[in-house]
C-alpha cells in the first residue's frame, strides 16, 4: 500500500479499532525494547534512541523535550517560507554596510592610532541585523507596537554604517567615529564608540556593550511591557523585545541569569539573536564542543524555544541527499575549532578534514575546491532566507521567549588577516590584501588605486539599494535605532501639603528611617499618581518591614493567584494578583536592578512616567550591581534606589557581609545618580518630594540614591527657618541645631543613623565647656561636586564663588567634626574646601557581629569619640590645655587600641 492508502485507511477506522490498534502497536514496541534492554543491555537502548531521534530529524521533525537535537536548522529547507524582499539587493546593501562599517574602523585609526573599533564583529552579524531592518523592525512611528531592539554593543560600526546609507548620518559623522570631544571633521558630530543614549540620546536607546547586561535588560523590558499591559497602564501591543548578543557573552553571569523568568512568564514577546561566530575576543568560544548545541540545551532547559540556523542553503543538497545519516554523525563530531579552520583556510581544508570517510567523499564528488569554500562560508547567519524562516517562526510563536541560534563567520568579508582568525575581534587596520579581497569578495565598485584612500562607497539618494532600504524603514515606521522621549515631564507630584505630615517629627516615638520611608511609600500608592509607582523588591520585603504593602497593593503577576496563601485572611496576607503592582523579584539584585532600569525608562520607550522605588540591602546593592547602575545612568534611568538596612555600625548583630559602610562612596561614581544618606524623616520627605518633582516634573535625567536604616530613634520636627533647612537638606547640609553659651566652639556634622550621635556629643562637650553646632550632612556627593565647581569656576573662568560647605559654616567658628557609618573617604571629600582643623569619622575596616554600642565603639564613630576628636582638635589650636584630652579619656571611658579599626 501506498503512504496515501494508509491514511485514508486509518482515517476510516473507527475510534474502538484505532485504540486496539494502537494497544498492539504499543505491546510490540514495548516488547521489542524489553528485548534489547534486557539482552543487547542499555547501551542498545541509547544507540536505538539515537537512531530514532536521527530519524526523526532527518523527516524535518524535532521532538519536544530534548535538551538538544542534532546540528541541523530546526527549520528543514521544506517549511522555509518564501522570501518576501528582494534578496539581490539585501544581499548588495548588506555587503555597502559591511564595506563602509570597516573603512570607519580603518579610517578612525588611520588618523589617530590607538583610537579603536570592531570591524569583524558587525561583519559577522551583519546579515542578522538586515533581515530585521527590512522586514521585522517596526521603527517609532508604529506607535506602541514599536520593537525594542538591543544590538551588540560593539557591532555600532554597522548601525552607523546602516544610518549614514540611509542618509541620517553624514561622511562627516563617520569621520567623527569615537572622535566625541574634538570632532576633526568640520560640521560633523562625534559618534560614540558604543551604544551610549547620554552621549547619542535621540539615537541609541540601550547600552550594551558590558557583556551581559544587554540581555538581562532586555528580559526585565519585555516583562515589565506585559506588566504595564496588565495594569493598565499601556494598550496590549504585539510589540517584541529583539536582543541581539554574543556567544562569547553566554559566559557572563547576567547573560543567563534570568533565562527562567522569561519562560516561566511566558514573554513570547522577547526575541533573542545569538550571533554564533564561534569566537570570542581571544579565540574560539568553545574550540573542543560546539557552542550551539551547548546553549541550545541552556535555553531549552530554561522553557524557551530555540530555532537554529546553521547552515547555509549550499548545504541543503548535501542534507538532503544524506539518506543514511553520515553527514549527520560527521556534524555531531565536528568541534567548533575545527569549524573555525574551514572558514578561516577554505574548501582545501574542508575536503580533507571534515569529508575524511569514503562515504563523506562520495557526498561531495565532482565539487571543486572553490565550491567546497563555499560550502565553508555557507553559514545559516549569512543566508537571509534562512534567516528570514528563523524569524518569521520567532515573531509567530506563542507561549515562551525564542532564542535563534545562528551561525555566523567572525569578520566575515573581511580579508585574510580577519575571516575566522583568532585576531578577529581586534583587528582594525587593513592590509592592502586586506583591501583588495574585502572589495572583490563584497562587490564593492570603488577603484583599486583608490583603496588605500579607504574610501566610504554610498551608491547615491537615487540608487536603487538606498530608496529599496528607505522605503522598508518607512513600511515598517522609521529607523532604528532612535530614542524618542514620549513623556518630557509634566506628571502632577504630591506637593508640600502632602508631605506635611512627615515634617513635624514623631514626639517620642522611636521609628527608623526604613519605617519613614514605608509610611511615606505607603501614602504615596494612595495618591493620584499612585498607580505609576513600581516598589521593587528581591525577597528582603518583610525585612524592610514592608509586608503590609504586599496586602494592599499585591504582587505582580500575570497568572493571578491560582491558591490560597497561608495567611490569608491576615492584614498581611501574602497576595499574588494580575494587576499587583510590586514586582517582588526573588533573589536576584540583578533581575531587581534591571526592573528599576526598565520601569524607570518606560516615560522615553512607552510614555508612562512609572516611578520605580527599588528596595535593596544595601550592602548587596551598588556593590553588587555597580554595572547596572552606571548603565542606568547611561540610559537616562529616573527612580529612587533604596539602600536599606545601611550604615557599617547601624546593622548590628550582621557582621562583614552585611553591614554597608560603602554604598555612598560607590555612589559618588555615576554623574547623574543624586546620593542622600538622611537622618530623620522630614529630611527623607524634603527629598523624595524634590525628586519626584526633577524627574517626573520638569523631566530631569537624573535619579536617586538613598541609604535608610532599621535604627530606631524619635524623629524630631523640621527645625526652623523651614524654607533654608529644606534647601540645606537637597543642598547636602544644615544646622541642626545651635550650640547655646560661651566657650571654645566646634562643629559636628553627623549623617544618617549618626547624626544623633553628634547631637549627645554636643551635650557630652557642655560638660568640657565646650560649645557645638550641630549639623546634619545629608549628602556629601553634594557638597563635593558644587565645591569642585566653584573650584574650578575660579580656576577656569575666573569668578570667585565660595563653595557651599564653606559658605555654610561661615560664622560658626571652630574645627569641624564629620562623623559617619561610612568610609572615612566620605566626609573627606569636602575637607580641603574648609580652611580649619577637620576630622573625618568613619566606619573604614570589615564589619563585626555585635550590637550598635560595641560597634560603634569599635569603629570610634559614638558620641563620646566624636566629643573627643573634637577636643583634642581643640587642644591642637591651644584652645583647650592638654591635660583636658586625658582627663576627657577617663570620663568618656575611650578604651583605646593600638591598631586602627581597617587593620583589624
Ligand atoms: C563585561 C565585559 N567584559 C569584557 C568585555 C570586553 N569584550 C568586548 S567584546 C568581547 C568579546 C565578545 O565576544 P562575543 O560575545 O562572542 O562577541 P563577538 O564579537 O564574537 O560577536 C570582550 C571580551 C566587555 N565588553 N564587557
Ligand atoms: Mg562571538
């Protein structure tokens, strides 16, 4: 019977005969393996197992739950849809773009050596990027279907490549490659080396080029569009997350650190491309195994879809006519290094090395060397087609993200000294070698004589390649990259009234500064503008005392709550629910920090002024995640981070893991991320309310940094005049309070959980006869950047302006005090801007596990050493005797020790 004979007379069975049928049909099966099993033994059972998932292959069938399936395309050359574009002239603008991307390394380094650039990384991805650009992209003029598209950082040259043909850049700008600061082509702008969106903000939109974070930004974008969808907060869109990376970049930790999320939440609106050169900056990524077929089990496991594109169509005749799986098992025992050899040395090599077996060689009989070196430049990544199938495939999947694995040549086109050599990556200068192969290889119609002018090739605004791509861009709404703000500023934000409350202190009622900050949270969700604050939190909610918020607004997520919790019916039930509005994001400070990246850039991608307020331990915080937070700053990230349960001596009872003594100093790095480290609850309120009126106000590119602690103590009430402590707060310092009578006089800054430290040091002086201001120094980021202005105001521009520290203390006499939880480093940074005695009080040294007192003792940050610095700087002036210093040491009771606290 034929195969059409026996569908139709299956189809014709009845339900009762199909389950007779298929009882027998499992009974000999079952019996057939019992056989081998239990007399050929497992290893039979394996190589059986084998043979039929071969099989299968070979039939274009992929069966579901294996981790990795042979290296073939996942879409066999029968399913390949038919190209929809015109694949002649992808093929010549492809190749313009590859041309123009390296003579803008080669020329950049030309003029100024050393300056840098990737060419052979765009080289490779080249063909990946295009078959988005003209078919999948949709550009920023689609509204809020736009695509969100991440490409590898240092494969820029092409984008700018891409860009200048499409005639948004100029020749001019080219040359102005990695030139930023002094731009030597008149009339052009410098373009970054990277994709920067402080540096291009109406061009790049994410920066990618730390290995890495790339990905697991894309991931945390792709989540929180569905999160804002749910809520409301943005129209469904059919929108995808494209994320274009490395295979050498699955090495890092964040690359493949939140797989799971994005298939455990389903994002099948999230799209990754791996550009698998099977090199990496020193060589192969994986020379002894094959890098696909290991990420292709890593992605698999985590839930995702994979596609892999292989092999180029030359290679589909040769498939096809492997009947008995030769080619199969010889493609099994390739190793990536090998691959490598082929591409860098051609069709010789591939003869000889890879069809080494009688029934290998009768494949390809009749092929010439040249054809065999096409064979071995014959990879999925370079075949649109194969492409196009690959991509077509991912945008119609439901149900999880898809991961397309494409196997690309590093610097492919490129020349001998480049194509598939370990130099690859760091090549930026062509040989004349070089040159003429590249020209001849691309079809690039520039003359020979002229190469060594490393000329640009732009066909022309008429040429039928430049209007083909434009009027793509245009079906598909506009370019792409471009960063477009959707939302300036503007938002309503709670006014003074509303933080009024928070400005009058809470009598004797001792509450933290962590406590504060959940009651102003807590008040802030209930506001008009509640519905845009997005509280972040990795699995530290209960310890920040924020469990009550679990209840009244929810946790995000999109499956609902398929159970009953524990505690439900409590004030504190734990609540799961659709349109919950916490990402609680379990214990990743990573995953958490992305989230805070992605929610605080929804005003520019989607228009939506969410306000994310990141909660964090702090000391697992900028430590941990420092990268993300320079990222975030590159991208223009607006939001409040949360260092809780701060300050080295404040955490008692932790030890050198937790206790944070450097988060503010890690801050000071990030230019536009605002550093407070607060004392009391009205300080807390003056800025958040002044942050929440930059950022989601006026449209300020800035955000918050902001160290709150579990310490309780009462909260006292503002002092007056309110209008002046207000601007002292944002500014980085006030007067706490006035020191009252006659003697030598001093002056105690304290921060944070400190600062009430310096205020019982004022009254531990009085006993001395010493009189104290005390002040609260709310940020010394602040205070440091405005006194290195003026510094270089006077220097530079010649205008004489007192820094504001100095201006501030002027008319409080006497040697300057600064205590803090953190380094020393800190309250430093503001010493050579006062023209007095001045020590520094800090926390410098690992941590301890002991209570606040011990610690603080330890550390010499309590009242009574702050009383002591300041007297023995007293005594130092001639304005205490001597004598008063060991006296002082008694009654303190300072035991002191020889080594200091960061030798111990
Ligand atoms: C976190 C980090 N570490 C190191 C680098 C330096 N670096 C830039 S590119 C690169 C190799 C990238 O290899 P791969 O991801 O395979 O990209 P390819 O260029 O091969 O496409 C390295 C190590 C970096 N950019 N970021
Ligand atoms: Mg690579």
């Amino acid at each position: 019977m034929t195969e059409r004979e026996l569908k139709a007379a299956f189809a014709r069975l009845s339900p009762e005969e199909r389950k007779a049928l298929f009882a027998e049909e499992n009974r000999e099966w079952l019996e057939a393996l019992e056989y081998v099993l239990r007399v050929e033994g497992p290893e039979r059972v394996e190589e059986l197992f084998r043979l039929l998932d071969e099989y299968l292959y070979l039939q274009g069938y992929t069966p579901q739950n294996r981790l990795s399936t042979p290296y073939l395309n996942t879409i066999p050359k029968e399913k390949e849809p038919p190209y929809p574009g015109d694949l002649e002239l992808e093929g010549r603008i492809v190749n313009i773009l590859r041309w123009n991307a390296a003579m803008m390394v080669a020329r950049a380094n030309q003029k100024a050596d050393g300056i840098g650039g990737h060419i052979s990384t765009y080289a490779s991805i080249a063909e990946l990027y295009e078959v988005g650009f003209n078919h999948f992209f949709r550009g920023p003029e689609a509204g809020l279907e736009r695509d969100l598209v991440f490409f590898q950082g240092h494969s820029s040259p092409g984008i700018y490549a891409r860009a200048f043909l499409e005639g948004r850049l100029k020749e001019e700008d080219l040359e102005n490659f990695r030139r930023e600061v002094h731009p030597p082509a008149e009339g052009g702008r410098g373009l970054s080396s990277y994709p920067h969106p402080w540096l291009m903000p109406d061009f790049w939109e994410f920066p990618t080029v730390s290995m890495g974070l790339g990905p697991i930004q894309a991931i945390y974008q792709a989540r929180f569009m569905r999160y804002l969808e749910d809520r409301g907060l943005k129209p469904k869109s059919s929108a995808k997350v494209w994320a274009f990376l490395g295979d050498g970049e699955h090495d890092e930790p964040e690359t493949v650190g939140a797989l799971h999320l994005a298939a455990r939440e389903e994002l099948d609106n999230l799209i990754f491309v791996v550009n698998c050169n099977l090199q990496r900056l020193d060589g192969p990524v994986r020379g002894n195994s094959k890098v696909i077929q290991e990420l292709e089990r890593l992605y698999r496991g985590a839930g995702w879809h994979v596609i892999k594109v292989v092999w180029g169509s030359l290679w589909d005749e040769l498939i096809a006519k492997d009947k008995e799986g030769h080619l199969l098992r010889r493609f099994e025992a390739l190793v990536d290094g090998e691959s490598q050899r082929y591409a860098a040395f051609g069709g010789k090599e591939l003869r000889e090395r890879f069809f080494n077996t009688p029934e290998l060689k009768k494949l390809i009989e009749g092929l010439s060397d040249e054809e065999l070196t096409e064979l071995t430049r014959s990879r999925g990544g370079h075949d649109l087609k194969k492409i196009y199938a690959a991509y077509k495939a991912a945008v119609e999947h439901k149900g999880s993200p898809v991961v397309i694995l494409a196997r690309t040549i590093k610097g492919y086109g490129m020349g001998p000294t480049a194509m598939a050599k370990n130099v690859a990556h760091q090549v930026k200068k062509l040989t004349e070698e070089d040159l003429k192969e590249a020209r001849r290889f691309l079809g690039i119609p520039v003359p020979e004589e002229k190469l060594k002018e490393l000329p640009y090739y732009h066909p022309g605004p008429e040429a039928p390649e430049v209007r083909y791509l434009l009027e793509r861009r245009k079906a598909l709404g506009g370019f792409v990259p471009e960063r477009r703000v959707r939302f300036g500023g503007g938002l309503e934000v709670p006014d003074e009234a509303f933080f009024q409350e928070f400005y009058e202190g809470t009598g004797e009622r001792a509450i933290s500064t962590t406590m504060a900050f959940v009651r102003i949270l807590a008040k802030l969700l209930k506001h008009k503008i509640g519905k845009y604050i997005v509280p972040i939190v990795p699995d530290e909610a209960r310890t920040f005392g924020m469990e009550a918020l679990i209840a009244q607004v929810g946790i995000y997520s999109p499956k609902g709550q398929l159970y009953i919790p524990v505690d439900a019916g409590t004030l504190t039930a734990y609540k799961e629910s659709k349109e919950g509005q916490i990402l609680e994001e379990g214990i990743t400070e990573a995953g958490a920090m992305a989230d805070f990246i992605a929610a605080g850039t929804a005003y520019a991608h989607w228009g939506v002024p969410t306000v994310p307020f990141f909660i964090t331990y702090s000391m697992f915080g900028l430590q941990r995640v420092g990268d993300l937070v320079w990222a975030a700053a590159d991208q223009r990230t607006r939001g409040f981070i949360l260092g809780a349960t701060a300050g080295r001596t404040t955490l008692e009872g932790e030890g050198l893991q937790h206790q944070d003594g450097q988060s503010q100093v890690y801050a000071l790095a990030a230019p536009n991320l605002l550093v407070y480290d607060p004392a009391f609850a009205y300080e807390f309120a003056v800025i958040l309310e002044d942050g929440l009126r930059r950022m989601y106000g006026e449209g300020e590119d800035v955000f918050y940094y902001i160290t709150i602690e579990n310490e309780n103590y009462p909260h006292p009430p503002m002092p007056e005049p309110r209008e002046e402590v207000k601007r002292g707060i944002l500014k980085g310092l006030y007067l706490f309070r006035k020191g009252e009578g006659e003697g030598p006089r001093v002056q105690l800054l304290g921060s944070g959980p400190i600062l009430p430290q310096a205020i019982k040091a004022q009254d531990l002086l009085r006993d001395f006869g010493v009189v104290a201001d005390v002040w609260s120094a709310t940020s010394y980021k602040a205070l440091y950047l405005d006194a290195i202005e003026a510094e270089r105001e006077r220097r530079l521009l010649g205008r004489a302006r007192t820094p504001y520290v100095a201006e501030a203390l002027k008319g409080h006499e006497g040697p300057v005090v600064a205590a803090t939880d953190y380094l020393k480093a800190l309250p430093n940074l503001i010493r050579g801007y006062l023209d007095r005695p001045f020590c520094a009080l800090g926390t410098d040294g690992f941590g301890r596990s002991d209570t606040r007192e011990a610690l603080r003792d330890f550390f010499e940050v309590d009242a009574r050493h702050i009383a002591y610095a300041a007297l023995a700087l007293l005594a130092e002036e001639g304005k205490l005797k001597g004598e008063v210093l060991e006296e002082a040491r008694t009654r303190l009771g300072l035991s002191l020790k020889e080594a200091p606290p960061h030798r111990r």
